[in-house]
C-alpha cells in the first residue's frame, strides 16, 4: 500500500534496477580513512570529509549533503 503511495505520488520515474548502478568504493574509502580519523579524534570530522565524503561517489556526496547539511 505504502509502495502504491509512493509510486503514485513520486515526480520523478522509477529506474528499472538493472540499469542502477552498484558503487563500492565508498566502502573501501571509509575502511581507509578510518584508521586517521581514530588517530585523531578530535579531528575526526574533518579527516572524514576531506579523505571521503570530498571524494566520495555522487550517491555519498547526496546522503552527506541531505544528512548533514540538510535539504
């Protein structure tokens, strides 16, 4: 029902899933960033946004922007 909801309401078209595409090197940045971010605590912040939402996939860059910056 939520789906119908969400479907009939949505501006923009659905993608099919096939042509989405699945990006993973986020996931291997953070696992790389971490470590300096741990050495510097009081840093953290910066450390994550310069060595990885800064250069992170477009999709990191939204959620960063949409989370905490607001939207």
């Amino acid at each position: 029902m939520l789906l119908g909801t969400v479907y009939c309401t949505s501006t923009r078209p659905l993608e099919q899933v096939e042509t989405v595409p699945l990006v993973t090197t986020d996931v291997d940045r953070f696992w790389a960033v971490y470590p300096a971010a741990l050495r510097d605590t009081a840093h953290a912040y910066r450390v994550f946004q310069e060595q990885y939402f800064d250069h992170g996939s477009p999709g990191l860059r939204e959620y960063f922007t949409r989370k905490y910056k607001g939207d």
